[in-house]
C-alpha cells in the first residue's frame, strides 16, 4: 500500500512534505474510479433531462418545433382538469401503493433478518424468483387472476359466495394497485431487510433488559433503527410507480389511466412533444416534493416516538 | 489498591441469587456443567475464568435472555426460571454497552423509566441524580455519537442503575477501556457498589480486575466451578493448580502425601522437605500425587549472612528487569523446574549477575499444598 493511500503525502528521503504527483492524489484517483459510472450517468440521465426541460418551453407547429419560448405548456399542464386528475391520481396510486408494499414487505424482511437463521441467503434467493420472468408476463398473470372468468371469481363462485363473476376487480384503480404492490414488493424487501440486518441484537436486548416487552421493544428500538430501509423502500416503490404506463394500460381499464400515460400520448399520438414534456417536468417536480414530505414525516415520527 | 474491601465490611448474609445444579448444553457440548452458586445480598461477587469458560453463558440465564438445560436459578427467593428478562429484578452493563444510538444521553438513561410513567419532575431527578452518581452531569443533551469508550460505560452503566434493580450484572465492562482509564474505573465502580449497597455481578477475564475489586470470586474452568471464595483465599490457597496458575504466577513443586486428615494435609517434596499445611476447603486429590505451591513474591533473596527459620539454596540462572522488580530465575538442586523469585529493587536484586549462588527465604504459611 502507498502512502497517498493511507491518506498522507509521501515523506520523502530529505524528509520534506511534497504534494504527491496528481496522479497519485486520493482525489484524482477517486474521480477516475467513479468516472465511467459518472460519465454514463451524465450522458443517459441528465442530457435527456435537459432536452425534456428544453421543450417544455417550445410549442409544436405541426411538424416543426418553434423554438421561442413560451410558458404555455405549464399552463395547459396546471390547468386543463384532466391532466390535474390524472396527476392526482397518480400520486395517490403511488402513495398508497408505496404504502402497501412497506407495511407487507416489512414482516418479510423481519422474519428473514430475525427468524431466517442461516437460510437467510435462500429466503432471499426465493425472493428474487418471480424475476425470473418478463415483467409483461407478472402483470398479466394478475389478468388471469383478477378476470371476469378468473382464479378469483371462480373460485368465489365456487364457494358459493357469490351467484355471478364480478366486474369489481379488473380494469379499475384497484386493480393497478395490487398488481403494482406485488411487483414492487421485492425491492421494498431488501433495503429494509438491510436496515433490519444492521440493527445490533444487543440493543433489543438492553430493551428487553430495561423492561420492554417485545412489543414495545420492537417500537422503541427496532422500528427507529430501520427507519432508514423503510425510508428507502418507500422511495423506491413510490417514485418509479408514480411514472408507470404499463400496469394501468394492462389492468386499469378506463379509470385506471395514470399520468404517464397521458404523457405518452403526447409523445406519441398526440405528438404534441412540449406538453408532453411540460408534464414530465410537473410530475418529477411533484414527485420530488411528496418524496421529501414522506421522509420529513417518517423522521418527525420517529423524533416523536422518543 | 485504595478501595480493597475491608474484611470487616457487613455484606448481610441474606442469599440474593441461588444458581442450583445449572447445566447448559449446546448439542453434546456443555458450556455449563452442574455450577452451583450462592451470592449474598449486597455482595460485589466476580465470575473470572478464561476465554469460552462459560461465565456469559451464567450472565445471561441470571438475566434472563437464556435458560438452564437443566438446574434452577433464584434471585431474591423468586424461582427465575421461565420468567422473561423484562420481568426480572436484575439489570445488565452490556460488554459493548448497548447504547441506543438514536436517542441522547439522558434519553439512554430514562428509557426503562419511561414504562413506569412517572411525573416527569420526579423522573429528570432521578436521571440526573444517577448521571451526577457516574459524574456525568451536564452531558445529558450529547448525541450516543458523541461520546468517548469512558463516557459510553459510564451512560451504560447509569442507565441500569437508575432502575434500582436488585442486582446489576456487568458483563466485562472494563475490557474495551485502555490500561489507565480501566484501573481508575475498577476504583470507581467499587466506590459506587459500596455507595448504593446493591449485589454486583462482574464477568472478567482479568485476575488483578477480579482481586481488586470483589467481596468473593467464583473461578470457571470448561463450563465449571472450580474454587469459590474471598480473593485473599483464592490468591493464597487455591484449590488446585489450575485456579493457582489463573491468578498470577506460582512455583509448583512435585510433592507425595504422606497424611491427611481433616483440617491439614503433610505432603513430602524435594527441596521443601516434609511441610505440613492447612488443607484447601476443596481439595481433592487422585492418588498420593499432590503439588507444593510458593508464589513468587513470596520468596526472598537471604543478603550476606542474614539468615532465615526456613530457606533453600541455588544458583541463578536468569535475571529480568522490570524497573520496581527484578524477575530472577533460580536453579534449586534436586527441584525439577527452577524456581522463579521477584524481588523489589530496593536492595540491588537487578545487581545480582547470572551465575550468582543464592539462598531464598520462606515463610512456612507461604507453601499451600494443593490437588494436580
Ligand atoms: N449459541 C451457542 N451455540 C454453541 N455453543 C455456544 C453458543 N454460545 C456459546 N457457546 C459456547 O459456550 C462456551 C461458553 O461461552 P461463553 O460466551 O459463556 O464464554 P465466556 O466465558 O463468556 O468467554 P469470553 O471470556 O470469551 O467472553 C463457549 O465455548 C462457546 O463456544
Ligand atoms: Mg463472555
């Protein structure tokens, strides 16, 4: 190991500090280990930010883009009460979805952190099963489930619970919820499973010591201490969900259209680019705002079960 | 050392915990095999022994976090056994301390105070009346981020006294500190066990730790008891050579017993002679083997003419210096091993060359006669 790696500039033989040669520096060396990821991020992430938020201020003239600029799209975006519903809309499909994943994911990666003795590696490995096939594929098996002639109706009818199938539990907002719970539910598991894993045993012992149940232990020290991982999970299932098309136009029906999908009628169809991207940049902007009020929350919450 | 129990302090003779027949297993192996315990009231009581001896294990079936495969455990006349460690009038100083990392000092500290729902003039004072107690007064606002390895086992230990438990088990809270701070913390931790009068249980692997600061010691070796008893006892009669050679350095002589009776025990060796002494409470003994045992200290070295009632002659083979004392090794005819003599430097023992024939002084009660 050199010593710039240790972190201090090499002594020379006369004994006097040099700076190191840049190529040597921790900081030089840092940038270079990071660059191809940063350099990919840069090209694929934030230039296509960049031309969306461009166009959100030009207007299409048929084929041409006009490139004055203009805030008309945002006003379409912010006004016309569709697209005002249909973000609405969005945001509650995600929010409660982000919900739904948590709260049954958490009892999943509990168990594998604390029950999962030393086939946690396997437990986690089933997990990651349903990944095995194509997203399209999960989404559609919920077709077959929640369907007028489906699993769910038949096997009601079959219990005589109710005398025909029920229309009730595809093509709505229910629907887009459930199967979007199921999908995300594997990347709400492991960052918390992660968190849970990181929480020292001991801890819940000194609780335990200091006359906690194991209720109120797991509320006092366990919960707080994770709070991290289900920050993380909240995120991850709430920020993509927010921009899903797919889900809604397989399972939604009419009133399960969400946000994105208007967005890509203007990319497409609609072939109106400006707008479309006006509403891109309104949801990130919201999405980003409802992102840092869960977080806020979460942490209030935790000041306060102190 | 400043706070080396008196003898004469009164530990009332009421039994705080009763360890019966406590075997625990793991599979074939036994990491406790039948101890049986009885630790006073009040008492500041060590379990020393080395590494994988067992003494965690005890801890934590006393603090309820695990359970006797077989045997029962008592704390204050109440059968524990079945009874969950929330439930159980014992408290525990963790070796990594445990302090929740997301709450403040005083929040560390008041945290089993909240369940009992106390008026909270009535529970600041008492968490500032047992961060006062640890001398940690005005860091009770401080991040569990923010303090030093001291600091951490001073919050540690304030937050199981402030429960007022009926017996504190402190599981090596010592051996993460560096050499200093552990000497001036064995002081303290002494002071405040005679302060607040409650029965300490202290798991060390450290001798010194164990003899400075106990009322009585119980000595584990692969999961049992070995010796039980006040540290002056087991430092000057220890039961057999494994406890001997645990607490410190002794000379071990080959010996044949010639008598035995009830109180004493006549072994016969080479070099010593024929000695007669007071029999070790446990002593058991396989055939007529046995070990004559001298610490070293206990050995003097004899100057020109003085002379001494009982003394051994022999040739010094190696000399070590550590500056107050001086280490010398010295070769005694007809003794297998040589025997190892400290001596203070006060009279010149680092001027005594290699080579240099020598007579050792002993005082007949500095033999002990134990088991193999
Ligand atoms: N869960 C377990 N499964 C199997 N063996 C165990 C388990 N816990 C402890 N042991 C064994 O029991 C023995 C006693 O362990 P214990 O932790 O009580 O030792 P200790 O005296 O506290 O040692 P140390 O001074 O190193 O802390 C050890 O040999 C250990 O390997
Ligand atoms: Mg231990």
């Amino acid at each position: 190991m050199t010593a710039a790696a240790e972190g201090s500039p090499p002594l020379t033989a006369d004994g006097i500090r040099r700076r190191p040669p840049l190529l040597q520096s921790e900081s030089f060396q840092g940038l270079a280990l990071i660059s191809p990821t940063l350099l990919y991020a840069l090209i694929l992430l934030l230039l296509p930010i960049l031309v969306v938020f461009a166009h959100s201020f030009w207007t299409q003239n048929y084929l041409t883009i006009d490139h004055t600029f203009t805030l008309q799209n945002y006003r379409t975006a912010l006004t016309e009460p569709i697209y005002l519903d249909l973000l609405w809309r969005s945001l509650f499909v995600s929010l409660l979805v982000s919900l739904f994943t948590v709260v049954l994911a958490y009892p999943i990666a509990y168990f594998i952190s604390f029950h999962g003795g030393s086939h946690k590696g396997l437990w986690l490995f089933l997990i990651t099963i349903p990944f095995w096939t194509s997203y399209l594929l999960r989404v559609m098996s919920w077709k077959v489930i929640l369907g007028y002639n489906g699993v769910l109706n038949s096997g009601l009818m079959g219990l005589g619970l109710i005398s025909e199938p029920s229309t009730a539990l595809l093509y709505n907002t229910s629907a887009v919820i459930i199967t979007l719970t199921h999908a995300w539910a594997a990347f709400a598991i492991l960052p918390i499973f992660v968190s849970l894993e990181k929480v020292d045993r001991t801890l819940i012992e000194a609780a335990k010591d200091l006359g906690d149940g194991p209720l109120r232990s797991f509320l006092r020290v366990t919960l707080p201490l994770s709070a991290p991982g289900v920050i993380s999970a909240l995120l991850i299932v709430m920020i993509p969900t927010v921009g899903d098309y797919v889900t809604p136009k397989l399972v939604g029906g009419k009133d399960g259209v969400m946000i994105a999908n208007a967005i890509q009628a203007q990319f497409g169809k609609a072939s109106n680019w400006p707008l479309g991207a006006a509403l891109s940049v309104t949801t990130m902007v919201v999405v980003s705002l409802m992102a840092g009020g869960a977080v806020f929350l979460i942490r209030a919450a935790a000041r306060l079960a102190r | 050392m400043l706070d080396r129990p008196t003898p004469d302090r009164r530990v009332p003779d009421r039994p705080m915990i009763e360890i019966r027949d406590v075997t625990r297993s793991y599979g074939a192996f036994k990491a406790l095999d039948d101890c049986s315990l009885t630790i006073r009231e009040g008492e500041f009581f060590s379990l020393l022994g080395p590494s994988g001896c067992g003494k965690t294990t005890l801890l934590r079936m006393i603090a309820g976090f695990d359970n006797p495969t077989s045997g029962t455990i008592a704390v204050d006349g109440q059968e524990m056994v079945g009874v969950p460690a929330n439930r159980r009038p014992t408290n525990m100083v963790f070796q990594s301390y445990a302090i929740f990392p997301h709450l403040n000092v005083e929040q560390n500290v008041a945290y089993g105070l909240k369940r009992l729902k106390l008026d909270p003039v009535e529970e600041k004072r008492r968490v500032d009346e047992v961060l006062a107690m640890v001398s940690l007064n005005g860091l009770g606002k401080r991040g569990a981020h923010e303090l030093s390895g001291g600091q951490r086992q001073r919050v540690a230990l304030a937050r199981a006294l402030v429960m007022r438990p009926k017996v504190l088990l402190l599981d090596e809270p010592l051996s993460a500190l560096d050499k200093k701070l552990r000497e001036q913390m064995q002081v303290e931790l002494r002071r405040l066990q005679q302060a607040v009068g409650i029965t300490f249980i202290l798991v060390t692997h450290d001798q010194y730790e164990a003899l400075a600061m106990s009322d009585r010691i119980a000595v584990m070796f692969g999961g049992r008891i070995a010796q039980v008893a006040s540290p002056k006892e087991m430092y000057q009669r220890p039961v057999n050579r494994q406890v001997a050679d645990f607490l410190g350095g002794m000379n071990f002589v080959k010996a044949e017993v010639v008598e035995e009776n009830g109180s004493s025990i006549t072994v016969d060796t080479l070099g010593f002679g024929r000695v007669t002494t007071e029999k070790p409470k446990a002593f058991v003994r396989n055939g007529a083997g046995a070990t004559l045992g001298i610490r070293p200290e206990r050995l003097r070295v004899l100057w020109d003419n003085a002379t001494a009632k009982y003394e051994v002659a022999g040739t010094v083979v190696e000399r070590h210096y550590f500056g107050e004392i001086t280490h010398l090794i010295v070769e005694i005819p007809g003794l297998e091993k040589p025997l190892s003599v400290t001596e203070t430097n006060d009279f010149g023992a680092d001027d005594i060359p290699v080579g240099a024939a020598i007579r050792l002084g002993y005082d007949r009660d500095a033999l002990v006669a134990m088991a193999d």
